[in-house]
C-alpha cells in the first residue's frame, strides 16, 4: 500500500524511470487498448509462473465465535484484524471509489499500467501537488500478499517491499501473470480484502467495522470515499488515530475523482462532500478477556472453549498451531452457550455470593445425550484486571473456576457421589429395594483412630438419626440421604465399582490425593461414596446428564458447528458419545433420584427427601440431589429433566477450611432449580421411562416407617465423615 513520499523514494522513482524510459517512450505513442498485457509482456520478459501464495493466499483472517443462536457475538481471536467477503458483499460505490483513488485504468490495464507510471514520473518530477505513484491495484495486491504471507520468511515478506528496480519490475511482472490467471472483479475482491486501512483493520470488512460499525454492504458514498482515500496513507489519514482534517481533504479528492471518471455525477460528489464526518468506531473484541461488553460472565465459557480448541488435531498438530489456527484461521465458531440460560446461572449465582465475595458458586449446565455445555457461570469477573491485596481470585480472575484444571482441583461434593453406589450396586446385580436396616452409626472393616472410630474401625454417622435411621432401600435412603446406608451398600458391590463408576462418568480426579486413591487403594476408599473426592460443576453435571440420557456419556462440548473460512466445515462439531451403562440401569437410578427432590417414583417409595422444593420450582418431571462436605464446608445441588442437568457448588475456591455454612444449601437449590426452570421453558414436557419390575425388585418393607417430616435443617443432612478422619483417609496410603 502507497505510504507518504520521502526523498529516497521520489530517488527510486526516477531510477524506476529511467529502467522504463524506453518503454515508456514508446508505450507514449500507442493507442490505449495496446497498453496491456501484450505490451507488459514484450517489455518485461515472457509470463512467470506465479508464486502459490498470489494463486491461493494465506492471509490471517479474524475468526468469530457466536452463542448457540449463530448471532450473538461473544467475541473474536485474531493476530490482525481482518475477515474476508465476496465482492458481492461490498457496496458497489465502494468498489467504484477504490478504483477512482488507486488505479482509475483499472478495467483497460494489463496489470501494469505504464501510461499511468508514466504521468506519475511527470507529476512527481515537477512537484506542487500530492505525490503520485504508479503502482496498479493488481500490484499493489502482489505487493500486499507478497510482505505479509505466513508460509515465507521475513527476509523474504522484507525484500517485498523494497525500493530497488528489480523488486519492482519483479512485481510488474506478477502483476502481468495475475491478471491472465484471475478476472478483474476476483483481483479487486482480493485488493479490497487485504488492503490496509489504518487503526489496525486490514481488508474492507475490518475498515467499515472500525470507522462506521456496519458491514461494507451498507457503506454510504461518503463513508466508501473516505475508505478508499485512506489506503494511500491509512496511519496519517485515519480519522480516528490521524488527521481529522487531512482525511476530509482525501475523502474529497476521491469524490472529484469518480466524478471525474463518470461513477457519480458533480451534483453527488457535491453532496457527499457537504456531508459531516460522522464516526462510529467500533473496536474489534479479541480474545476472551475481551466479550461483549457487559458479559464478562463470558469469559468463562470462552476459556473453556479455548482449551478445548488446543485439544483438537483438526486444527494442527501442535498446540503453537492450533492457537495460531484459532486466531488466523478465519474460523466462525457457533459454540453451545445459550445466552438466555447463562444469564440466570450468573443472575443465580450472583444472588448468592456478590462478586467481590469471598465465597464462590460455580455453576455449568449441560444439554444430556449431547454432552453440549449451555452455560457456566460464577460470581467472578472474568478479567485480567488486579485484584485487591490478599484476594487472589476476587473480583478478578481467569482461572477455570467452574471447569478445573490449571490450579483448580475442584470442590467437595458430598452425597452427590452416593450415586455412583447406586449405579455400581444396580450393575452388580442388586435392586431399588435392596433393604438394610440403617444404624445411627456403622462399623466398617476400615482401619480408624480417633474421632469417628469405634473399636478401630471407621463408624460413619447419620446426621439426624430420628429422620435418616431405619429400614431404607435406595429410593428413600437417597431421598434422605442415609450415610451408613450407603457406606454399607458400597461395601456390599466394593469401593472401587463406585469410584470406576465415577470415572466412567467424566469424574476427574485433578487432586493428587484423590488420584492416588483411585489408583492405588480404592477398594479401602470408603468414604468415596459420601463424596470426599474433589469435582467440579461441569464434571458433576455432565455425569449425571449421563444418567438422564440413559447411560449415554457424551464428552463435554462447548461448539455447535465450526466453520473454516472456506466455507468448509470442520469435523468437530459433532457429539462425541458412548454408551456407559444400560438403558433400566440408569433408568433405577434416576427413580430413585426422584426423591430427594419431593417427587415420586414409579413405584411409590419416596417417603421424604432433602431438595423438595424442587419439585414446586422446576415444575415438571426432574431428578437430582443435594450434598453437604463435612461440617458444611461446600454445599452441592444437581438436579437434572431429560433436557439439561445442572449442576451448582458453593465454596471457596481459595481456602477449603472455609465453611460456607448450611442455611446456603437451600439458596444453592434454588439456584439450580431455577436455571434447570428457564433452559426447559418453551420445550415439550418430557417424562423419565420407568425401570424394569426387575431392577425394581420387590419394594416390600418389614416394619413400618417413621412419619415423613419437613425438609430438614442442612445441617442435619447429609454431613460426611469427621474432618480429622477425612484428612487421614486423604492421605493414607497401602
């Protein structure tokens, strides 16, 4: 692109001229329409052979990534600001206005227009004027492709620019070989979407975003006059970073110009100059500490996205290239988010703790049978912005709070885990009403001293003995959550079917204490099934959005469709799912799910649960269940329809000795219900299928049960093992 003459440029020009003064002299006397290509070709040497990058250019584009509505905008990745569009997709008066400003010989040349290099020697020579050039539009698009293509060196995108005769009779001659290989619309398509337009947008779609907010297709005469006097010297005409006055002046020149070459008539470039400069700068989002304005909530979904785009082989073999795919690959990205869900998770969760609280709770929200994340939001600034003294992660941070990874481990989830029992117990063979007379407190065969321990043995307890003690089956001991039930029945199948079951699920043990137990003793990992293990939102969701689409897993996934800038989808939109468990096994589990959250099973043996206002909110057929850490140090709910599982922790991502305290539980149910409430309103009313009378078994109960009783205080409910004992269980070993 043209740049302001400096002295050793007007030098190089007559040097340039001299090289050509032959020719020129001679091309001087020919009528026009010799001045093409057969002239370019008989002065400058026979036709070269293009260079792959002028054939096929790859050029860095911006790539977009929308909401689930394939229009909302979340934000854009890119190394330089620029997106392609067909010429079709660009006002004609801005491809009459770039023509008019750079090379009004456009349609006649051949590439090189040597009656034009001519008339720039003589206007340069005698001065008092603009300074001209005589590069074409067709070289100066060689020019452009030439100094910027990725798959050459820097010497090389270097000597495309410098002033020496041979560079430019080299691009004369490119420019020859261009305009026999492409026709004039598809060179000016080209040119119009590389060129540079200062305030960093590069090609016609950047440029009209920056300067006016619209697409090129809507440019106005004015607004497409002042684009195309901008390439000559985008960094000292830009009206935004420049010169105000300057870019007028410019924007008038070119609308003399295609007054001139009969594109409008005087009376329109009259107009059009008479009009006010009237800006409308939009700068471009880039990366996701850059959403839309207002939903920096965004930014966790996006970071998700990220990661999971640097696993992807699609996009390169290295992750260098994948980031480098995403942010000049031009790809538009239709992810799962669905703006509507994701902002009443964040109002939820934003209720709950405000976000300069210490606290936290994370929620992620999952589509079953798809695996596809709708939401995931917290009470946190997506930012890289300093945070006060002493707050690590408030109100700002990037870390993967409701995902894991990095230095998130995850959270306590306490007697959500009691569902993988469940599962391992019903694939072993046993049923809903596999009965046992649930203890106060329970001796084990597991090694114990100290508090919790009798005899040297771990004896778990329930927390409210007079509700939770007692004959239960699986329906009503998860209704109400019954520690030593479930402690026993993990006994029964064997630890370690509970923690594979978990696994089988999505469970992620990212704590190296947890990993070490899953690997090494899980069969002596007793009080894995009162949920001692650290989780995080999005596992817990998607496991149990496992047991809502009847056994299918699918992996976590945060895209719809991604297309390349080709228009050629990429292959990895799809769901990526297997079948974990039996259809009727997980069809058990979610009966007896049914009942911590006020709801009945098939076979009518809810009788008391500890999420019952669920039922009231949601308002539909759902599932789900509630867990408390010891002494409350997090508080969980989960619940889940066919549709979406949901799934909400309240901790403190930066100190796991501080207790949220029970009365949040209540708050944290509420949350979950009500954004389980908007992701299912408008959708068909969906019931869960029955399990077999097999699997059922034979609900029959050998002494009558206590009265059902209101929802209980949580911090009678659901309560794991004492603390001391859970860190000698963390660290055991052999």
């Amino acid at each position: 692109m043209p740049s302001p003459r400096s002295p050793l440029s007007r030098l190089f020009t007559v040097l340039l001229a001299g090289a050509l003064a032959g020719l020129v002299l001679a091309v001087a006397a020919l009528p026009s329409g010799l001045l093409g290509g057969q002239v370019a070709k008989a002065a400058l040497g026979a036709y070269v052979e293009l260079p792959d990058a002028l054939r096929t250019p790859a050029q860095p584009q911006r790539s977009y990534l929308y909401a689930n509505d394939g229009k909302t905008l979340i934000t854009t990745f890119y190394d330089v600001n620029r997106t392609d569009v067909p010429l079709a997709e660009i006002a004609p008066v801005m491809r009459q206005a770039i023509v008019a400003a750079e090379d009004r010989r456009f349609y006649s040349h051949g590439g090189a227009d040597l009656r034009g290099i001519a008339r720039a020697l003589v206007a340069n020579v005698r001065g008092g004027g603009t300074e001209q050039g005589g590069s074409t539009l067709t070289m100066q698009y060689v020019r452009n492709v030439l100094k910027t293509d990725p798959t050459r060196t820097a010497e090389e995108r270097q000597a495309a620019t410098e002033q020496t005769v041979g560079r430019k009779l080299q691009e004369i001659r490119y420019a020859s070989a261009v305009e026999k290989s492409l026709s004039k619309d598809e060179i000016l398509n080209r040119y119009l979407n590389i060129a540079y337009f200062g305030s960093g947008a590069y090609g016609v779609a950047a440029a009209s975003q920056r300067y006016f907010g619209k697409a090129p297709a809507d440019l106005t005469l004015g607004e497409a006059a002042l684009l195309a006097g901008l390439v000559q010297s985008p960094d000292e005409y830009s009206p935004i970073d420049g010169d105000k006055a300057r870019a007028l002046e410019r924007r008038a020149y070119v609308l003399d110009a295609m007054a001139e070459t009969g594109a409008i008539s005087e009376a329109q470039a009259a107009a059009a100059k008479a009009e006010p400069l009237t800006l409308h700068p939009t700068a471009q989002p880039n990366g996701c500490t850059a959403v839309a304005q207002g939903h920096d909530d965004w930014g966790f979904f996006c970071g998700y996205l990220r990661q999971w785009w640097l696993t992807q082989p699609a996009f390169g073999n290295t992750v260098k290239e994948r980031e480098q795919a995403l942010r000049r690959g031009g790809y538009t990205v239709v992810t799962s988010l669905d703006p509507k869900v994701q902002q009443t998770a964040q109002q939820q969760a934003t209720g709950v703790y405000g976000y300069d609280n210490k606290r936290a709770l994370p929620i992620a929200a999952v589509e079953p049978g798809t695996g596809r994340v709708l939401a995931m939001a917290v009470n946190r600034h997506y930012s890289l912005d300093e945070n006060p003294a002493g707050q690590a992660n408030r109100p700002n941070t990037v870390n993967p709070l409701i995902s894991g990874g990095a230095s998130v481990d995850g959270y306590q989830a306490g007697s959500t885990f009691k569902l993988f029992t469940i599962l391992a117990a019903l694939e072993a063979g046993k049923t809903l009403s596999t009965g046992f007379d649930a203890p106060s407190k329970l001796p084990t065969r597991y090694a114990a001293e100290g508090e919790g321990a009798c005899d040297g043995k771990w004896c778990p307890a329930n927390a409210n003995p007079e509700w939770m003690d007692g004959y239960r089956m699986m329906w009503d001991g998860f209704g109400r959550s019954v520690n030593t039930y479930f402690v026993w029945l993990a006994e029964q199948v064997g630890p370690a079917k509970a923690v594979e079951m978990a696994q089988r699920l999505g469970i992620k043990f990212r704590a190296d204490s947890d990993a070490a137990f899953a690997r090494d003793d899980a069969e002596n990992w007793g009080a894995f099934t009162l949920g001692v293990a650290a989780t995080t939102p999005l596992d817990l969701a998607n496991a149990y959005a496992t047991v809502a689409a009847e056994g299918t897993y699918c992996t976590p996934l945060p895209v719809v469709s991604v297309t390349a800038a080709n228009g050629e989808k990429v292959a990895v939109g799809q769901p990526s799912c297997k079948k974990v468990l039996e259809p009727d096994v997980a069809r058990a589990a979610t009966d007896a799910a049914r009942c911590p959250v006020g709801q009945q099973s098939a076979y009518g043996q809810c009788n008391g649960g500890t999420a019952t206002s669920v039922d009231r909110i949601v308002g539909r057929p759902v599932a789900g269940k509630t867990g408390s850490s010891e002494r409350n140090a997090t508080e969980t709910f989960v619940g889940f329809t066919p549709q979406v599982a949901v799934a909400g922790i309240a901790a403190n991502p930066d100190d796991s000795t501080d207790l949220v305290g029970a009365p949040v539980q209540a708050k944290v149910i509420d949350a979950v219900a009500r954004v389980i409430k908007t992701t299912v309103s408008g959708q068909p009313v969906q019931d869960f299928t029955a399990p077999s009378r097999e699997l059922a078994g034979d609900p029959q109960r050998p002494k009558p049960q206590p009265t059902p009783r209101p929802e209980q205080p949580r911090q009678q409910q659901d309560r794991g093992i004492p603390s001391d004992l859970l860190r000698w269980l963390q660290n055991r070993r052999g």
